[in-house]
C-alpha cells in the first residue's frame, strides 16, 4: 500500500471521528434543558467537563469528551442534595457545588444561571404522596 493512501485512509478516519464528536455535542448541547457542568468526583483533583440534561423527574449528566450519546450520571431529583456554594475568580459567575446522591459526595461547577435553574428544578418537585398499599 502506498504511502499517499495512507495518509488519505488515515486523515478520512480523522475527519469522520471529528465529525461524529461535533454531531453528538451539537445534539447535546441543542436539548432542551442542556447546559454546561463539570463533575468533580470526591477525593479527585481533576475536574471533568461535562453536560447535563433536566429531565422530568431526573438530571442526566455526559461526559463532554466522548463519542457516545449515553448518560454517564443520572441523578433522581428526588435523591440529589444540594450543599454550600462557592463562586470562582474575581467576577464569580462560575460557582462550585458540593453534592450529595445517595451517599456519593462529588461537586458540580457551572455558570450562576444554570445553578438557580438547578436548584429550581429540585425545589419544584411534587410532593410525594404515602402509599396505602
């Protein structure tokens, strides 16, 4: 085989990857709810960039750096607890949030906007009803 093909073969898989990633982020980003959140797990230093979905009774969390359209978190509205607020930088239109879900401790960084749009969504929940039988 010779070099030029190659070289063609390699940059069509390059080109088709990169669209595949463009296409999923755009599809993501363009649902209704979306917006940018990055997860931080508890112990770890590193940040992972993601985005999230409201759903209507749950939040869907993917990885920003990945060619699959499935979640990789999803948080029950009802089971996501919400902690202490800590704004980044100067201007702090980037906040942190501690979480709690289920007994997992992990933090969530987004604009300020997305947050009050977070914490609406928990707070707008239905009361749950006791079951009779």
């Amino acid at each position: 085989m010779p070099v030029w093909e190659m070289v063609v073969a390699v940059a069509l898989v390059v080109i088709a990857l990169t669209g595949g990633f463009l296409l999923r982020l755009r599809y993501l980003a363009g649902r209704v709810g979306s917006f940018e959140c990055a997860l931080r797990p508890a112990g770890s230093r590193h940040w992972i960039s993601g985005i999230a979905v409201f759903g209507y009774d749950e939040l869907e969390w993917h990885r920003l750096v990945s060619l699959g359209l499935r979640r990789r978190r999803r948080f029950r509205r009802d089971d996501l607890e919400l902690g202490p607020v800590h704004r980044r930088g100067q201007g702090g239109r980037v906040v942190d949030v501690h979480c709690r879900y289920r007994g997992e401790d992990f933090e969530l960084a987004m604009v300020e906007d997305s947050h009050s749009a977070l914490v609406a969504w928990i707070e707008s929940a239905a009361p749950s009803q006791p079951t009779l039988f």
